[in-house]
C-alpha cells in the first residue's frame, strides 16, 4: 500500500480477474463467457477482450449506466433483471443491447410493445425459474414460444440461473438435465432450436480453507465434463459473477481502537460490514485470509506472540463484526488489516449508506496503481431533499 491510499480501500488486481477468466476459457473451449456486472463493476474497467469475455449481464438502468459511461460495446450487453419497465426495455434498446431477457410474459409483452415503437428486431432469450421469483415456468416459455412468429422479436435461446455458490455436482447435473428436458419439448412442440443456452452454474468460490485456488479450480474441474458434454448438445454460454471475480479483490482496514470487555479482546477498525461481505461467514465465525500490515511491512505470525481478537468495524450495530475469535500478531493502534479474495459484490452488496459512513476508496492494480473512485460521502443520501419553490 501507497501513503496515497487511505483506509477503508479496496484494491482490485487487473491480472487476477484476467487469470481466472483464462482459466475457465481454456477448459471451456468454443463456449461463450459472460461476465456479470452485478458482481463487481469495476472490473469492467479491465475487462477482457472478445477472445475470452462475450457477453456482460446487466441487472438494471444503473449498470447500464455504467456501461455506456465505460463505453462498453452494446452488442456484448445481455439485459436482465426481475423488474424491467418499457423506458429501461427502450434505453437498452437504444443503446445496441445484444439480447434482452425476458422473465415473465409481461416482459416480453413489453420488449415486443417497445420493439414495435421503435422498429426494431431484438434478440431475446427467455427465463427459466430456478423455484424463485426469478424467470418462468416452463408453460409459460413454452406459450410465448408457441406465438413467437407472429412477433418483431427473434428468441434466440434460453437463460437459467438456479442459485449461487454450488458446490455439489448433483446440483449442476440437476440443472442441466432441466435444460435438456425444456428444450426437447420445445423442438418436439414448437419446432425451436436455441442459438444460445445461457446458464449460470452459480459455483462457489472458497474463502476460508486453502489453498483456495485449488479448490476453485478442483470444484471446476469436476463439473467440466458435465458443461463439456452440454455444450456439444447446444450452444452453451457460461455466465459467472462471484467465481470469476473472488480472487482479484483485497479490502484494507485500520485498527483505531483496541480494548478488552468481559474477556474478549476487541478491535474497532474504519471499515465494517457494510464495505466486507463473505458468502456463508455464519455471523463472522469463520476466518476468511486475513493478513496484519505495520508500517509498510506484513507481520508474520510465527515471529509475534500472537493473541485472539474479534474485530469489529464503525458501525453501531452489534452485527458490525467482521471476525470473530483470531489469531493475529498483537496489534496496535494505526495497524492495517488486509482481507483478501473479495473481489466479488463487498464492493456492491454492501449496506453502504447505513450510518452514513463514507464510501471508501477503489484502486485497480493494473500495468500501474491507479484510482477508480475517491472517497465519497453517503451521508447526502440519507438527507431530506425536497425541493423548495
């Protein structure tokens, strides 16, 4: 860390996202990778070229925003989401928005409405429900692929997401044979074979037990075979958020008070929470890589006398805990605790305006440490603002 970085920061590692990517393609061979923007919108700004990234999912008018702002080519955006209205269908459109999903009849009602208005012929791919609010049944694909040709549209393929952070291979297996069994009755039915089956296998990403890139890549490895086989049965897109992106981010977090009550050792840092988020951390019980840094330089373990602390962030909830019962060297006050592998959604996920506690900063270790974000207050967004006439 530079004296130019002020804690709380987030620190992304361009070649890390880089390194994964290329891990996934090169044992997905002639299958399409979308990267989805919700994970961490700031890889964006590193984002591959076409060789190994295809599409970026886009949730909402905001990260189409971004998009735009980015200058992000259209036809790599697929636009998704659960609630869409005709002004984000028609901006997307606008904009050269590869593929549409449609998650409901009602979407697709209105992408045909606004496809109409504005004499155009979108590529739209319909939605699976994984047994949630996300998607539909698979009648209701069925019926709107039964009227396809009497509308402005082309439907293209289907889109699937079961639910994140999968480990069992039984889990992948079940989603696949439901994808092979919609689109054989879609054949049998309604005569359609999909140009692109869009699927995310929503994989886990470790954060507790290394080495975690092994475990990463042995978790991918197993269900390889089953995308593997898939993909030659269709024509398969692999969509991911939290698996690509988990390895390539760091958090940075000042220790500004030390203190003991009723036994425990506590540790009060700048950050908290609302800025550090880990899938299945169970109330901060478990221990995700965590490193102590004095004056520039990382504190081996080993070489202190090492003590248990829970450590606590800046807000005023008892659920401000980032870790609970850890070993570190003992600590002073101006120490910087270093979280690693959270490149994905701390940066977005996080309860950032609880407390109005500033945002903190965003690096991106590239060919050179640049930032992407300066510090920014959230206490604007928690104030009444009416207009006064």
């Amino acid at each position: 860390m530079s004296k130019e970085m002020k804690t709380p920061y987030y620190l992304f590692s361009a070649e890390e996202f880089k390194k994964r990517i290329s891990f996934i393609k090169n044992g997905l061979k002639g299958v399409n990778l979308t990267f989805s923007v919700k994970a961490n919108p700031f890889l964006l700004t590193v984002l591959p070229d076409r060789e190994l990234i295809s599409h970026v999912e886009v949730c909402s008018p905001g990260e189409l925003m971004i998009c735009k702002s980015l200058g992000v080519d259209g036809s790599m955006i697929i636009y998704s989401g659960v609630m869409k209205e005709n002004k984000d269908i028609r901006e997307a459109m606008d904009y050269g928005a590869g593929i549409l999903t449609a998650e409901s009849r009602k979407h697709y009602e209105l992408i045909c409405d606004e496809a109409e208005k504005a004499g155009v012929r979108p590529r739209v791919i319909l939605r699976l429900t994984g047994g949630n609010q996300f998607g539909m049944s698979e009648e209701d694909i069925l019926d709107i692929l039964s009227v396809r040709k009497e509308h402005n549209t082309d439907i293209t393929g289907i889109h699937f997401y079961s639910g994140t952070a999968k480990t069992k291979v039984s889990r992948i297996e079940k989603d696949l044979k439901r994808l092979r069994d919609l689109l054989e009755e879609a054949k049998s039915r309604e005569g359609f074979v999909p140009d692109l089956v869009e699927y995310g296998p929503g994989l886990s990403a470790e954060y507790y037990t290394p080495p975690f890139d092994e475990a990463d890549e042995g978790l991918f490895n197993e269900i390889l075979p089953l995308l593997t086989s898939f993909g030659k049965e269709y024509p398969l897109g692999i969509e991911m958020g939290r698996f690509m992106a988990a390895p390539s981010g760091k958090y940075f977090t000042s220790v500004m008070d030390i203190k003991e009550n009723d036994g425990v050792k506590y540790v009060i840092v700048d950050g908290g929470v609302h800025q550090l988020k880990y899938y299945g951390q169970n109330m901060a019980m478990k221990i995700p890589p965590l490193r102590v840094i004095r004056d520039g330089n990382v504190l081996n373990t080993k070489d202190s006398a090492a003590e248990g602390y829970t450590v606590c962030g800046s807000l005023c909830t008892v659920a401000d805990v980032l870790v609970r019962d850890v070993s570190l060297p003992a600590l002073r006050i101006g120490d910087v605790l270093e979280f690693d592998r959270c490149g994905a959604y701390s940066v977005s996920e996080g309860a950032l305006s609880f407390l109005s506690r500033d945002l903190p900063e965003i690096w991106m270790e590239d060919k050179e440490t640049k930032c992407l974000r300066k510090r920014l207050n959230s206490w604007t967004l928690n104030l009444a603002s009416e207009d006064k006439e």
